[in-house]
C-alpha cells in the first residue's frame, strides 16, 4: 500500500542533495575537523562551507552560529546557558509562554529547581500571546524571554518582532524558538531583534541528530558540556561534519525554495480543510489555531478537531488507510494524553480529545492529496457510526 505522509512537522523526509551531502563525507576521506593533517583540513574547510552557507541565509556571521544535536539542545543550550550567565549579575527571572516546546518548559523548569523564578504566561484561543502580557511581566531581575516562532502543533506564528523590540527596549535578552519556522518563513537576523535562536535540520529535509543555535555577538552563555574548544569554546566535542554538510544543503534547498513552496502548502492546508468539511461536516471539524487564510498561521500545519471521534479512533483508521499524521500531544507509556498546547489555550474537552495534526511539505501533492481525501471517505461513515 502506497503511504501518504502529513507528518513533516515531527520529521521530514531527506532531501535527495542532503543524503548525497551526507553519504559523500561517509565514503570519502575520513578527517576530524581539529586536526591539523590534511585530512582535518578536508574536514574543517566542509565544515566552514556549510556554516558561512547557513548563516549568510539567516543573515548572521559564522562566528554566531553555533552547531548543536538539533532543536532541543539548541534551546537548551540557550536558555540554560543564558540564564545561569545572567544569574551572576542578578537576573534570576524568565518569562515563557505555556504553549512551548517541551525543550523549552522543562528546561526553565530545571531552572526553577536551581532557584529561578519563572512565569509562564497564557495564550488567546488561537494560541497567541498578548504582547502587554510580557510586557507586565518584565521585571528588573527579568533575564530572558523565550518564545517560539511557529508552534509545532497549531502553525500559530507569534508576533516575534513585536516581542524583540520589547525585549530589547527593557534590555532583556530574547531567544527564539524557530524549529517549525525555518524554511516557511523568511528570516532575516540583521533586522529581527533576537538574541538567540534555536534551529533544527530534520524539520527543513535534513538528517536527525543535527541543529543549530544563533548566539548574538556580545551574548553571554554557560556552555552545557565541558570538553574541547570546539564551536568557540560554547559547544564541545568532535563536529558531526557528515550531518552538518547534510544540514546546510538542506537548508539551501528549503531558503532557495520557499517562494515557490509557500503558495502550494497554503494550498494543501486550506484544501485539506474543505476536503475535511466536505466529508465530515462543517459541524464536525473545527480548526484549532487560526483560519484557513489567516497570515497568523503557518503554511504547512494544521490543527483540526473532529467532535465526536476520538484522536485515537481518528488516527487509526488514517494508519490503517497509509496516512500519516499525529495527534499533536506526547505519548507516554502507550497512552495518548491531551496536548498542553491546545490545553493552554482553553479549547473545550471534546475538541481537545479529538485533535489530529496533519503537516506538509516534500513530495506531497495535490493529486497525492485527493487521493488521501478520498481514502478517509471510505471510512468516514463507519467511525462516524461507531464513535
């Protein structure tokens, strides 16, 4: 059976040019970027390639960006990092939303654990904090503000220049979540006010087990890990040079490309949506996050809740038919629980329980998508009868 995958925001297929990129490094000479033979060189000159390649895209320097195991070390790393940096000039505050990354809330939870003082603010029913928010919640011991850029369950894109300028107007340092955000949305460095931001390579087309964090110059951090001086002294330990390489040519793939991408993932998502309708009912799928249409969204996430049929039920029967998608909340001993996302944003217990997340992007189609409307049609009726 012919699989449909409309997961790409947990994971996203290899680019054909990041494999290649990858499997070049595996089968060529083998050098550690440290060493000074010319192996090592090989090595070092791939490896400054792929960082000038990725941080002239973002419009930052090389010496700012830093290269991580993916997304939640980055954002370990940076708000960890940052805060027990800060701590020492009596900054011991951090403020966060309740609709982030788990990479996020539990790393400021250990902090808290350490002695820091934590505020986690509320989001609207579309999953967007209000500005004033923050801003009252700014206090003179406030170190760091950590937002995400698009969430990984709803697509809701969060004002984040708003926010910088606020950050910066109160000299607070701002870090960015963007794992969901890059290669769906334009990023410039140069002109957003953030400090630190958190990257992901297998979320834009590239390996697993790589990522990045921008660190502003003049931001100060504690590394995590204590070892070499790789990375300027703030990330040790040997460079994953095959995954980097595999990284940055994802990464020109998806930043080449996003002109052309976005409008046919605003397609997918807003026809899924009819198609949905089309066959459940318009009372019986909701959109969890914002509209169809709306510029407050992401491109290539959506969020719907089908009342009635549990997300359980649904994504079983979407398994069954070789469609892949998710129910947006952590699985844990076998046993799906509700999403603190859509929690947060107080939705009503049924929407809540029959939430289903479907995400687009690399090899997906609209004929492709057709097809998989017209495999739920054929078991549409039977949940329906026996939900």
């Amino acid at each position: 059976m012919e699989r449909i995958y409309y997961d790409h925001a947990a994971t996203s297929p290899m680019h054909p040019d990041a494999a290649a990129a990858m499997m070049d490094v595996y089968t060529g000479t083998v050098g550690n970027a440290s060493s000074i033979h010319g192996n090592g060189r090989s090595a070092r000159g791939l490896l400054n390639r792929s960082r000038d390649l990725i941080a002239g895209g973002i419009g930052c320097t090389a010496a700012e960006l830093v290269f991580t195991s993916g997304g939640t070390e980055s954002d370990n790393m940076a708000i960890i990092g940052v805060a027990r940096a800060a701590r020492k000039r009596g900054k011991s505050h951090i403020i966060t939303l309740a609709t982030e990354h788990h990479a996020v809330l539990h790393a400021c939870e250990s902090l808290e654990s350490e002695g820091f003082r934590l505020s986690v603010l509320p989001v609207n029913e579309q999953g967007t904090v209000n500005v004033q928010h923050i801003a009252d919640a700014i206090a003179d011991d406030t170190a760091l503000i950590s937002v995400m850029y698009v969430n990984n369950e709803t697509g809701t894109i969060q004002p984040i220049a708003e926010i910088g300028e606020l950050a910066r107007s109160r000299g607070v340092l701002f870090h960015v979540d963007a794992v969901q955000a890059l290669g769906v949305l334009p990023i410039d460095l140069r002109s957003l006010p953030v400090d630190l931001m958190s990257f992901s390579a297998h979320k834009i087309n590239g390996p697993q087990g790589v990522g990045a964090l921008f660190v502003r110059k003049g931001t100060v951090l504690v590394p995590l890990l204590h070892g070499g001086s790789q990375e300027r002294k703030r990330r040790p330990g040997t460079e994953n040079v095959a995954g980097i390489a595999a990284f940055a040519a994802a990464f020109e793939h998806s930043v080449n490309s996003l002109a052309n991408r976005k409008p046919l993932l605003d397609k997918l998502r807003y026809t899924w949506i009819e198609r949905m309708i089309d066959l459940f009912g318009e009372e019986h799928v909701v959109v969890n996050g914002h509209p169809a249409a709306s510029e407050a969204s992401a491109s290539h996430i959506v969020n719907l809740s089908f009342p009635g049929i549990s997300s359980e039920t649904m994504l079983m029967n979407l398994d069954l038919a070789g469609i892949a998608a998710s129910s947006g909340s952590a699985c844990t001993a076998g046993a799906l629980e509700p999403s603190h996302v859509l929690e947060a944003m107080g939705i009503s217990r049924e929407r809540l329980e029959s939430a289903v997340r479907f995400s687009f992007g690399l090899g997906n189609t609209m004929e492709e998508l057709e097809c998989a409307a017209k495999k739920i049609a054929t078991f549409t009726s039977r949940i329906r009868t026996n939900a």
